[in-house]
C-alpha cells in the first residue's frame, strides 16, 4: 500500500518533433559560424595579398639609378628599400610634369613587407599635385642599397584588417554558440512542460514556481 498514492511512472515519450524552437535554429547557429570564420579568412587572405603586392619588386633598381613613376594627386606613391636599410638613404624626383609641384616625404611609421625571403622597408612617400609621369632618383653614400617603387601602405588599413580577422570569427562563435545554447534550453524546458502536460493530462501543467501567497497548494 501506498499512503500517498502509487510512485508517478516513467515520464511519456515526446516526439522531438513537437519540441519548439525546432532544430533548424541549430543550423542556423552553424551557417552564422561558418560565415564569420570564413569573412575573417578571406580578411586575412585580403590583407596579406595587398600588404604584399605594395612593393613592386619587378620594377627594383639600385643606388644613383632612377626609375618612372605615373603618379596622380590622389595616388599614394611610395619607395622602398632591400634591408639592411641604410637611414642615410636619398630620394628626389628629377623630373615630371610642367607647373607640378611633386614632394617626397618621410613616413611618419616604420613599414615593412617580407617577399619570400627578402624585407622591404618603406622610406619615402611620393605626393603630386599633377598627374603624370615622374622621373624618381634615389641613392645613398655607399650606392649599396636596392630601391623598388610600391604602394604607399596604410598601416591603420593594414591593422583594420588584422582586426576584421580576428573579430568578426569570434563574434560569430560567440553569436552561434550563445543561439545553440538558448535553444538548446528552450528546447528542454519545452520538453519538461510536453511530458508535465502528458502526465497530468490537461494543458496547465503544474507550475515549478513557488507560491508567493497565502491559500492551499494547488498541487
């Protein structure tokens, strides 16, 4: 005998597929993933072509020699230098287009791109008001040193993109894994109130809150 009533039997079977919110929200939470990772991949490919492709090691000459360069005002012109890198190197350009007034500046930051083996360092910035073709000269004491024409590379660009790499897949593991868990506890939250109402047989299934007022227990 039973004084309180025989012992509750096993829980009823719920079909998955009554659960809610339905498994798709799952692969949705994946493709949210998978998307992220991929934009901080091709972020990362992204950068690394461009910062590579900024020095123009094809078009490379030594110390006393000069070479040409189609230069307009909203162009960013550098030149770079083979390393070791000698602080007393120096560019000018000798020739271009009538009225124009073309500078070379120094770089505010130090940047520099490895190409297989070799490191590129940034050294002078070409800026002109006219476009056209510029005739650069560039050498140093011991006429040692390997010039080459590029890009003038932007460094914040550059970290932009490092950034873009890294966060962008992390907030979308962050987003997918906090999707799959928030279903994942609905889900099972809706299964205890699916085998609650089975059990009991009607739609309010009893609740698991507890009282907050005087009168009998429900229950």
């Amino acid at each position: 005998m039973y004084p309180y009533g025989p012992p509750p039997g096993p829980p009823p079977r719920i079909d998955a597929r009554q659960l809610r919110p339905r498994p798709r929200w799952f692969v949705v939470a994946g493709v949210i993933a998978a998307i992220c990772v991929g934009i901080g991949i091709a972020s990362f490919v992204l950068t690394l072509t461009s910062t590579v492709d900024s020095v123009d090691d094809g078009e490379a000459f030594t110390s006393g020699r000069s070479v040409t360069l189609r230069i307009g005002p909203d162009d960013d012109a550098a030149i770079y230098v083979r390393s070791p890198f000698d602080s007393r190197a120096h560019c000018k350009i000798v020739s271009g287009p009538s009225g124009s007034v073309p500078r070379v500046t120094t770089p505010e930051s130090t940047f520099t791109v490895t190409k297989g083996s070799v490191e590129w360092q940034r050294v002078f910035v070409l800026k002109a008001d006219t476009d056209g073709d510029y005739r650069v000269l560039c050498d140093d004491p011991r006429g040692a040193l390997t010039f080459a024409p590029g890009d003038d590379a932007d460094f914040a660009s550059f970290v932009g993109g490092i950034v873009v790499t890294v966060v962008v897949p992390l907030l979308g593991l962050l987003a997918g894994a906090g999707i799959a868990i928030i279903v994942g506890v609905r889900r099972g939250r809706h299964r205890r109130w699916l085998e609650a109402q089975a059990y009991y047989g009607r739609r309010d299934a009893p609740s698991d809150r507890p009282r907050t007022g005087p009168g009998p227990d429900p229950r």
